[in-house]
C-alpha cells in the first residue's frame, strides 16, 4: 500500500506559519465540505509503502506521529500520537481517490487534520 499523510492546520486567519502552504484544491474542498475554518494549511506531507500485516510510523511533527497498519486490502489502522500519548485510534478503509480525515481542536481557535489516501494507481506527491 503507498499512503500519503498530511498534516493541516484549520484556521480563519489568512496567513498560515512560516513553513506552511495552502493545502490543494481538492483536499481542501473536502475540508470546506465538513469544517468551519476558512483557510487550510498543509505543514507536512509524508508519504510511505506499508507492506500489507506491517506497520510503519510517520512523523508529521515535532509533537505528532502516525502509526499506520496495512490490514490487508485497503484497510488500515491508525494510531495518531499527540506529544506521546494516544489522540486517536481506529481502522478504516481507504476508497482511491479520496481522503479520510481525522482532526481536532487546537488552541485559538484553529485545528489540525490528517488527511489521508492511498495513490490508487496515480503518483502521490511529497513536498
């Protein structure tokens, strides 16, 4: 399975951080489908092969990891590590071309997303 991970920052505020970028299009109308905030910004893109029943950790920030499993198929478990305790876990199946995403709230008033998807037979872009 190839996966691609991005981290995103929800906010209403125009600018985003020094090492951020607007998210893509697409990614951020599924965010706009479902969010409150009126700017998205991508911090970091990782993307990894996860050979099927193996395991492989994604670090998307100094304070975020992703623990992803290949089940089998297009299903996946994740583990999302927040400053080294547990946010999140749950498994999922992956439908090409479009993103699952996870998120919660921040302070300020903003949030972070993961957004995830598996290439589906198309290249999957790194930053």
């Amino acid at each position: 399975m190839n996966l691609e991970a991005r981290l995103v920052w929800g906010t209403n505020d125009e600018q985003g951080g020094p090492n951020c970028k607007p998210v893509d299009p697409e990614l951020a109308a599924t965010l706009h489908r479902t969010f409150k905030w009126s700017h998205y910004f991508e911090i970091t893109n990782q993307v990894a092969a996860i050979p099927e029943k193996q395991s492989r950790d994604l670090r998307m920030s100094q304070r975020c990891t992703l623990r992803v499993k290949n089940l089998g198929g297009s299903r996946v478990e994740i583990n999302c590590i927040g400053q080294g305790k547990e946010v999140h876990k749950g498994a999922y199946t992956l439908t090409p071309p479009s993103w699952l995403v996870l998120g919660g709230n921040d302070t300020n008033n903003t949030a972070w997303f993961i957004g995830l998807r598996t290439g589906g037979g198309r290249a999957i872009t790194k930053n």
